[in-house]
C-alpha cells in the first residue's frame, strides 16, 4: 500500500482485531518521522484512528532490565535503591500482587538524570510519551465533550 507521499516505508498487520502500522522511516527525529507517519495514516483513507505509538508504555523490571540491556538483578537493585543514587520512580500500577508496571517514561528519564542511558534515549521516550497523551486527549474531548470543558476551565482557575 502507498500512502499520499508515495513513501513504502509501512507495514500493516492485524492483532487482536486491531491494525497494527509499523513504520520504518528515515527523518531528522524521531519526533518528525512519528508525526509525519501520523499525518500519512490519517491521509491515506483506511478508516483506521491513530491510537497510540509504541504501544507499551508499562513495563515489568524484568522489560527494563531487556530494554536497557542490564540484569534483572541490576534493575531489581536499582528499585530497591541498594545500587544506583536511590530514588527509582515508584510503580504505576500492579497487576497483581507482587507484579508491579512501571511508566517506561518515567524510568527513562530517571535513567537518564543518573547516566544509566543516554540522554537522546529519554527524549524519545518523553517524545512518544507526549503524543500519546495528545492522541488519548482527544479521544476523551470526542467522547466526552462537556465533561473535558469542565475540567479544563477547573484547571484554569488561579
């Protein structure tokens, strides 16, 4: 499938009834190329909405310890504060007990501020972060209109 642009960079896929797009696209950031792939979806007439880009935003310790190539070990110490400067970002959720998830946004930028990670790595995170919270937004402003007026004018008052 092309899109508008004519770039052959995506794949589509289906998981779960849902369309997956993968794209594999050359830009000056990663913030360029995820709205460029944005905008492109939205042109190219498949009826599809952009949920969200890189769909896990929660992670065990045991996907930190993957993503950012350290033991489990390591990162369970970095959690308990018995390595690292302490002051690991506390979880977002469990999904039961004993299985916690953390915001990978979150334990990004912490990596970062300790020079565990590079800081590029946590921009990028800080980028998807960003977008998909302006795509969830809106979704909620479609849905429910008034309700998100309300609270947006409460948030305004001083």
């Amino acid at each position: 499938m092309r899109f508008s642009n004519q770039r052959d960079d995506a794949t589509l896929s289906m998981q779960y009834g849902c369309l997956y797009i993968e794209f594999s696209r050359g830009a000056a950031s990663l913030k360029d190329a995820v709205l460029s792939a944005i905008r492109d979806v939205r042109r190219a007439g498949l009826g599809a909405e952009v949920l969200r880009v890189d769909e896990c935003n929660l992670v065990t310790a045991a996907e930190i310890a993957r993503r950012i190539g350290r033991t489990r070990l390591a990162v369970s110490q970095y959690i308990s504060g018995v390595r690292g400067p302490g002051g690991f970002p506390p979880p977002e959720c469990h999904i039961a007990e004993g299985a916690p998830l953390w915001a990978w946004c979150a334990i990004r930028f912490w990596l970062s501020q300790n020079n565990i990670i590079r800081e590029d790595d946590c921009w990028n995170a800080e980028v998807v972060e960003a977008v998909n919270r302006e795509l969830e937004a809106a979704r909620q402003r479609r849905r429910q209109p008034q309700l998100v007026a309300e609270i947006v004018r409460e948030f305004a008052r001083k």
